[in-house]
C-alpha cells in the first residue's frame, strides 16, 4: 500500500515530522498522517471518526492525543484488509 504523499521515497506531508526527508519503505506503515488506501481497521475508523467530526473534537478538547495512531496501527496490525478490500476478520496473533 501507497500513502499519496510518499513520492520518489520522500515524505511530502507538511504536517508529518519527516516532512521532506527519506523515509524508510516501512515507515508509512505506522504512520498517523497516512493517506492513502485503507490498511486495515485502524484506517477504516479514522477515516469514519475524521468524517463525522468526532476526530477533531476530540483533538480540540484532548489536544494531541499520542494513542491515537498506536491504537490505529494496532487495529490495522490486528485486522488488516484483506485482498479485495474488506476488512479480514480473522484477528492476527499477536
């Protein structure tokens, strides 16, 4: 999976703290600002949580929240998607 702002290996996220730099190929695996096709659960409510507005308030009123993209990657790590797209529903061992 591609995130849309890794180009020629270079993160081009302003809001990314690699913003600019070499990223490593894995780095966009955990990352908080990926954008791109689901990865998994964890992508799947963000994008759910970031429509409905639930996302912001709960970063206007929390501030940043560091468990936000840990608890992300571990949903998409747990149930990731699954070759045409959904979401495979047999959890991962950990």
């Amino acid at each position: 999976m591609k995130c849309d702002f890794l180009q020629l290996a270079v993160c081009t996220n302003p809001e990314a703290p690699t913003d600019g730099q070499h990223v490593a190929p894995m780095t966009c695996r955990g990352c908080e600002h990926y954008k791109g096709q689901a990865r998994g659960l964890g992508d799947r409510v963000h994008t759910v949580l970031s429509a409905t507005g639930v996302h912001q308030v709960v970063r206007t009123v929390v501030g940043k929240c560091g468990g936000c993209a840990a608890r992300r990657q571990a949903l998409n790590e747990k149930f990731p998607s699954s070759a045409n797209g959904g979401i495979d529903e047999t959890p991962k061992e950990s």
